[in-house]
C-alpha cells in the first residue's frame, strides 16, 4: 500500500425499539433487542488527531452506537499506549470510552495503523504481544480488538506469524472475543503479504471473525470506487474461502470491508456517498462480519478552500452522511 500520510496521521508528528411510520415496533414483553456484535459497524475515530468529535455527539446525531479507536502503539517497548505515548488508562481517552458506555455505545480498539511502534514489531513473541494485547482487553474489559497491520508489520513474515499466533492465544484465553485483522488490498483482492496472513491464520486454527481489507489508496485502479470495492472484497472472499475451506457464505460471514470517506491520498480515488451505499448494499446482500471506514473525523465538508485532509472529506456531502450508512448496517 501507499503511506497514507495526509490523511491518516504520521504518529511522530500528533502525540428495542424502531420506528415503522408513526407506531412503536416493541420488542415481545421480557424480550430485549439482540444489540448487534461489537465491532459489525464500528466506524474509526482517532481521539489525538483530525480535530475528533465528540464520541457522544456523533452518537447522538447518527445513532451509531460503536466507534474504533485508533491506535494502540508501542510505548517502545512491548507495553501498549495510545498513540505509543498517552497513557493505557487514567487520561482523555479512559473518559472519552466511559462516555460512550453511559451513552449506551462500545468500543473497538485498534492496534497499529500505518505509522509509529507496532506491538508486533517491539513485542518479540506471540506470548508476549498476546500479553500487550491482554492488558488493553483487561483494562477496558473489551468484547472486540482490530489489528490494523500496515506497512513494515504486515511487510514481515516473521511479525505475520507472531500476530497470527497472539490472536490465537487471546482467543483461547477471552471466550467470545471479536477479533478482526484489518489490512490492505488491491483492486482484486489481497496481495502476496495478506493472502499469506490468511493462510497462516487458518494453518494456525485461528477462527477470527472478520478478515478485513482497506480498499483504497490503490496506486491506480479503474472503475467507480463502489465497483472496485466489491471486486476487491470478492477477492479476499475467496482467499478465505480457500484457506479456511469454507463455502462462499460462510466465507463472506468472516470478512470485512474498512473503506474511506470522501477523497483518498490517491487523485484517482474518490469514494462518494453513492459509493458509499454501493458498499453497504453489498455487505447487506452478503452478511459480511465487519463494515466500517476511516473516519469519523473526516466525515464532513471542509471549509470553502480547504482541501481533503485529516478533519473532513474534501467531497460535497452532509454531516455524517458516511457514519449514518455504517449505523444502519445490522449484518
């Protein structure tokens, strides 16, 4: 993939009830409404870049009820940090997580990204990177982790293995847990490094739950960003297929699409609101495990004059129009 350094942050420089008409559709008495499974529609906030929202806020004016925070680091060491420099818990992001809880929401929280110390380079074996992992899961007594594996930790065989094998633990040891991988892809689903991920995590008897690729940032691809997406998702569909020998369902269960709002770091690639939808719609049509994008921070209209960057979109669009579509994804 492309550094994405203008709009997904360079950490060195930035330390039940529905409605149908009018009437009340109510859930049967004693029955309560199955919340869906963390992590399914957890769009990315970044709480120390891109002049982040209020989580509160977003929830509010979107009904989106799950965020992924980004990104959990290497303090340089194997020992996890926000950013790789803000304190595990006791500080901005602890009070920005309990919010969302009171609000009735939950959290994601992603490991890695595309810039700084990664747990998986710095912890030197899978007992001990699943050990950085267990800390952040105990300190937020978390139902769902995103490894976000970009650039030289995805690069390395050996770190692949190491990742594939702490998930393996940290599944063995939290009953339940939501684990996604989260990596890059081209227009035709993943290249050599993930296809490989892939393979090693089924030769491991790793049952992760969402296999999720990042389709854009391509480095030239033709068609609509909708279109290229859906071939790209097909793609990884079929590696997990084959790896897992899974049944094309089954295997469209056990993947995600992590997409991008408004214009990437590529000129060609502009991902608009009807492309936005096409996504959905195909995620609805395949019950995919994951649908989410980068980012919540992006997701509104700059200022007259402002390019696309860390703090909005760079495309005509309305506030949260991205975040809307994500919050009415069930699965």
């Amino acid at each position: 993939m492309n550094p994405r350094t203008p709009l997904r942050p360079l950490l060195a420089l930035a330390a039940a009830v529905s409605l149908t008409g009018t009437a009340f559709a109510l859930a049967p008495a004693g029955l309560a409404a199955t919340p869906d499974p963390v992590g399914l529609n957890a769009p990315y906030e970044y709480l120390g870049w891109g002049s982040p929202q209020s989580p509160t806020a977003v929830m509010a004016a979107t009904g989106v009820k799950q965020f992924t925070l980004a990104f959990m680091l290497s303090d340089g060491g194997c020992n996890p940090k926000w950013d790789g420099s803000r304190a595990l818990t006791g500080g901005s992001d602890q009070s920005a997580i309990n919010s969302i809880r009171a609000a009735g929401g939950d959290v994601v929280i992603s490991f890695g990204g595309w810039s700084g110390a990664k747990l998986g380079e710095k912890c030197t074996s899978a007992s001990a990177l699943a050990g950085a992992y267990q800390k952040v899961i105990n300190a937020y007594r978390l139902k769902a982790i995103d490894i976000d594996i970009e650039d030289t930790e995805v690069a390395s065989a050996t770190v692949r293995q190491r990742v594939i094998d702490a998930l393996k633990i940290v599944k063995n040891n939290n009953p339940g847990i939501k684990e996604y991988v989260t990596f890059g892809t081209t227009p035709t689903g993943p290249d050599s490094a993930g296809v490989d991920l892939i393979k090693k995590g089924a030769k491991a008897g790793l049952a992760l739950d969402g296999w999720t690729v990042m389709p854009f940032d391509f480095g030239g691809h033709s068609g609509s960003m909708g279109s290229v997406t859906v071939t790209a998702a097909d793609g990884l569909k079929n590696a997990v297929a084959s790896a897992y020998g899974y049944d094309s369902t089954t295997a469209y269960r056990h993947i995600g699409i992590s997409s991008m709002n408004g214009k990437t770091d590529e000129s060609d690639e502009t991902v608009s609101v009807a492309d936005f939808t096409t996504i959905a719609n195909y995620a609805k049509a395949h019950h995919l495990a994951r649908f989410t994008f980068w980012s919540v921070n992006r997701d509104r209209q700059c200022a007259s004059g402002t390019p696309a960057g860390d703090a909005c979109s760079g495309i005509s669009q309305a506030p949260y129009a991205f975040t809307k579509i994500v919050a009415a994804y069930h699965g």
